[in-house]
C-alpha cells in the first residue's frame, strides 16, 4: 500500500507525506461514520408516533435500573400534569415475548397506550428485563421487581406518584407482573412495594404445575424445563402469598384456554381475599395487545378499572 500510494502521488503531484496524512484521516472518517451509525439509536415507530401525537410529551431513553445491560427501562413523560392535579400516576408496562424476546419499545407494545395515557397526565414506563437463556422466568420477575424498586426511588424526578403505581404485563410479560405479585419474598428480595393494580393481558403460566403435565406450547420447556420443583419456583400459584394487588385478567375469546385459566387465577386471588375481574375480548393473542389505547370497550375497562384504584 505504502509503495502505490507514494506511485499515485508522484503521479498527481502530490507529497507522498501529505497523501499518506490525507489517507489516514480519511480512514479515520470512515470509522467515526460506522461507529456513529452503529451507536445511534434506530427510529421506533412506536414511541415516535404516539410522542408526535401528544404535544410536549417527552421520552428518557434507555434508563438503567439494574447492573446487567439488559435492565432498560423507557421512561415516556406527560406534557402537562392529571387533570385532577398533583403528581402523576404511573403505568408501567413489561411486554411479551415467550420469556425470550420481545422489546420494550415496539409499536405494539407501546404506541396505543402512549397515545392514550400521556395525554391523561400518566407517566408511561415500559421496561425490558433478561430473557432466556441469560435468565429463567423467576429471575426476570425478579428483574422486574428491581425495576418497581428504581421506580419509586426515581419518580420524584418526574413528578410522579409511586403510590399510584400500576403494573401492565402481556402474555410471558403478564406472568412476570402475576408471579411478583404473587410471590411476597421476592419482592422483599428486590425492594419492590407492593403496586395498586395489575393489568394482565392474556397472561400465562399462571398454574406451572396444572400446565406443565398436560399438553403445552413447546416454548413452555423451554422456559421451565422438566424439574417440578423449577415449575412451583416460577408458578404464581403456588407461591401465592400475602397481600395482593387488584387484578385486572383481559383474554382472548377466541380460544378455550386464555380465559379459562385466567378465571382460575382469578377464582384463587378472590379465595385469599384479593380483589380480580375478567374481561374476556374477541381478539387474538396479540390483539389483546396491541389494541389497548385505542378505542374499544377492552380500554375503557382498563382505563375504568385503573382510575378506581389510584383514586383510593
């Protein structure tokens, strides 16, 4: 290289020295480029499109509330404060994703809810958690409980009332939210206080040992393996213990199993005192979902079932 640069600047006249200088810098250039292209953050349609609706609001991107790289939470900000003043509520939100995807920022996890709740005076807070194979269900519930812990240590910064704290979790998401609800000695565990209502969307795994011997989804031994004793660690059934919040259980119709077992849980939490409803809604799986923020009946529940609480 060094011989067919000196050739090309004898050739154009140019100091073999400078063009050497001159090549370097531009490899330089071309560096800074990738690496800046690689380290900036892809548009999400999601959040953007539902900020782009609600004048004002802003996003804090990425906030770490726990050491591993992969405890990120997005912290979506109101314009203007509730309308029935003082600090804003929280809704926070845990996506699906089979305990082994999923992100916190996609359109279906986040854009209906932001255009919704933002404009309501919510502080929006949707979170990622480790998944599979860097951490079994239970750990991410845990994860999970690390984050309401930072949540109430952080919401002072937003103008934010901990104490009206609700919890949203969809399918493998929504078992996160039920087993930490669930289980009191995790929550101790992680520091997270117990949240004024839970919103399950077509959540799983709510009886491991019901679900694991019968047929399932092959995702499931994935997730929890052949060891009973991995199944009750993971299943909020059986660690079902203490005070519990409100629950919400929204599932689809359009399948036997979802509400069926939804109803069960629900049956149990009523059992032990707590309080729980059913909403049962002809949608998908990912539906039921995805749709939460938009106009329909399964929101107006939601939206009704959340203000009773934080009003208490």
């Amino acid at each position: 290289m060094r011989g067919t640069a000196s050739g090309c600047a004898t050739l154009i006249g140019v100091p073999p020295t400078l063009l050497s200088l001159s090549m370097r810098a531009s490899r330089l250039l071309l560096v800074l480029l990738v690496a800046t292209t690689v380290a900036a953050p892809l548009p999400v349609p999601g959040w953007a499109a539902a900020l782009g609706g609600v004048p004002g609001a802003a996003v804090l991107s990425d906030q770490e509330y726990g050491p591993d790289p992969a405890q990120l939470a997005d912290v979506y900000l109101p314009a203007a404060a509730p309308p029935q003043g003082g600090p804003a509520p929280i809704l926070l939100v845990v996506h699906g994703g089979s305990w082994k995807g999923g992100d916190k920022a996609t359109s279906d996890v986040v854009q209906d809810k932001l255009a919704y709740w933002l404009p309501q005076g919510y502080v929006v807070i949707s979170v990622n958690t480790r998944v599979l194979p860097q951490a079994r269900p239970a750990e991410q519930a845990e994860d999970l409980g690390l984050a309401v812990a930072w949540i109430h240590q952080q919401a002072a910064r937003w103008r934010a009332d901990p104490d009206k704290l609700v919890v949203m979790g969809h399918s493998s998401g929504g078992h996160l939210v039920t087993l930490l609800a669930a289980d009191a000695a995790m929550r101790q565990r992680t520091g997270a206080p117990l949240w004024r209502a839970s919103i399950i969307l077509d959540g799983a795994g709510f009886d491991l040992l019901d679900v694991m011997p019968r047929q399932h989804a092959p995702f499931y031994d994935e997730a929890f393996g052949a060891n009973p004793a991995e199944w009750g660690q993971a299943s909020p059934a059986a660690q079902l213990s203490g005070t519990q919040p409100p629950a919400l259980f929204v599932c689809s119709t359009l399948r036997p199993d979802p509400c069926r077992r939804a109803q069960r849980y629900a049956d149990m939490l009523k059992a032990r005192g707590g309080q729980a409803e059913l909403f049962g809604l002809a949608r998908n799986h990912a539906q039921v979902n995805s749709d939460v923020g938009a106009d329909n009946d399964a929101t107006r529940a939601i939206d009704a079932f959340i203000k009773a609480r934080i009003a208490r």
